[in-house]
C-alpha cells in the first residue's frame, strides 16, 4: 500500500494533506467492514490466508502417505465451512426449489493469520521467508552492521581483506581491482558457526542491506554427505517507519503505540527497528 507521509517536523499543509486520505472513510475488499487509516493502522482487526487453496498430507489407515486437496496452504483448513454435492442429483429429484434457493451460500473460512483492513485483495506481507540457504549466488548474510574494515570475506571463491566501506556497504577488497562490491557478492567465512537463533543481521538482497532476524535454522545432507543450512527469518523493516507519519499520531485516537503492529523489538532499552506492520507473522511464529 501507498500513503502519503507526514513527518514530525512536516508542514500544515503537508499534515493537512496527509490527514485527508488517511481519515477517509473506506470500505475492506476482505471482509466490507468500514474503517479509517488513522483508526486501524497496524491493529490488525481483520484476517487473511497467505497460502493458496492446494492440499494438506495426511496418513491412510495403512501407513501410507497422500494429498488431501481443496486444503488451504497456510493453515491446512478447507476454504469453505461447508461440504454439499454441488450437483444436487439426488435432493433436486424431490423438492421443487432449487437449492440454492433454498440454502445460504457457502461461508468462506476466516483467514488464520491477523492483519489490518484493506481495500487491495492482494496479500498483506507477514515478512516471513522460509527455508532460505545460508550460501546462494543471488544474495547474502552478514553482520547486522555490515562487515567492516579489516574483516575477512569471500568473493569469487576466494577470501579476502576488507580496505573500504561505503555508506550502502559496498566495499573495495585486497588485490581486486573493481571498486564498490555490492555486499551481496560477499560470502561470510564459516558463516554456520556465526548465525544464532534469534539475533539480527543482514540479509544483502537488494540494493541496500536488509535487516532480519532468525527463526529457525535448518540442517539437511547433500549427494556428498556435507551439510547444508537454511534459514526462515522475520524482516524488520518491513511497513511504515514510525517517524515517517509521526505528525498524524496524535490525529490516531487514544494509544495507537498499544496495538499489535506497534510492538517493537528491544535490546538494552533502545527500541529497534520501529515499523509498524500491518499483518501478523505466520504460525509458528506468530509468538
């Protein structure tokens, strides 16, 4: 989603613009109940699928796996809270109605996963990646602040000092002629002893580095027999910056800071990464 921004120090013409589109009065493409942006911002009063309608696994009486489909993805419950022969060959043989005359249509099951109201029907990003490898030629990790001057690195298979760090965190390395290597050509050295569940880095994806934090670590066997890692993380940049509307907070009614998509991590008493989001992470990561 787009919204105009109203920064704490934005003029009243700018506040004044922003609050018009942000106390507008809309109508949610999920569940057609009203709502303001100034008064549901990251509270999370409705609810999506992020999966799509596919199977679930189950196990047969005999031991052997198979699809059940018509399944939604995410949370494995069917789509619709009802389950009729849709032909009605038998009941249209005795009743003069039709049946959908006769019964309600079906009611569609409630998304499993919390966000705010909308008017897109596209998905609302729960920030969550799953079953990423720690070693890919598409991107990279690295410390939450970036390698720094004199860290040791891997580019082209082959490791590295680090002379120079710019503002993006590119870098210049020993003995490599190109200047400005984006972080993401960068491979962090026996990076699976350095990544702990729970703790931030970041992710060199982009143009600019991401930060993330780890969920889950994953460790699975080659052809060979060598290990190989993956993670699921959270992004943590991911919705609005605080300070990016924080002239319209007071226009936010009493306490927005209470709900569920202003709930920022802490280290030390310092708040991190304040963004609100504007859905909920996905079971099980959802606590």
């Amino acid at each position: 989603m787009s919204l105009p921004k109203a920064k704490l120090y934005a003029t009243p013409a700018e506040v004044q613009k922003a609050w018009e589109v942000w106390s507008k009065f809309r109508k949610c493409a999920r569940c057609n109940q009203s709502f303001t942006w100034l008064g549901s911002f990251g509270a999370w009063e409705c609810n999506q699928h992020l999966g799509d309608v596919t199977c679930r696994v189950i196990q047969t009486k005999d031991g052997i796996f198979k699809r059940d489909y018509r399944y939604w993805d995410c949370c494995k419950e069917r789509p619709f809270s009802r389950n009729y022969n849709r032909q009605e060959k038998v009941w249209n043989n005795f009743r003069s109605t039709r049946y959908i005359d006769q019964w309600e249509g079906d009611v569609k099951v409630p998304g499993c996963v919390p966000c705010d109201h909308t008017e897109s029907t596209q998905l609302l990003d729960d920030g969550i990646r799953l079953n990423k490898p720690l070693i890919s030629d598409k991107y990279s990790f690295a410390p939450l602040n970036g390698h720094g001057i004199n860290d040791t690195v891997i580019y082209n298979g082959e490791h590295k000092i680090i002379l120079q760090v710019y503002y993006d965190k590119s870098v210049d390395v020993q003995d490599v002629d190109i200047s400005k290597i984006m972080p993401k050509h960068l491979e962090w050295p026996d990076i699976e002893n350095h990544i702990k569940i729970g703790e931030y880095y970041n992710w060199n994806f982009g143009s600019l580095p991401t930060p993330i934090q780890i969920k889950n670590i994953h460790m699975d066997y080659d052809s060979a027999g060598k290990p190989v890692y993956s993670v699921d993380f959270l992004i943590k940049d991911l919705g609005m910056a605080v300070h990016d509307i924080a002239a319209l907070i007071p226009f936010m009614g009493s306490a927005p800071e209470l709900r569920p998509g202003w709930n920022f991590d802490k280290r030390d008493g310092k708040v991190m990464f304040p963004h609100i989001k504007n859905c909920s992470s996905r079971a099980p990561y959802n606590k």
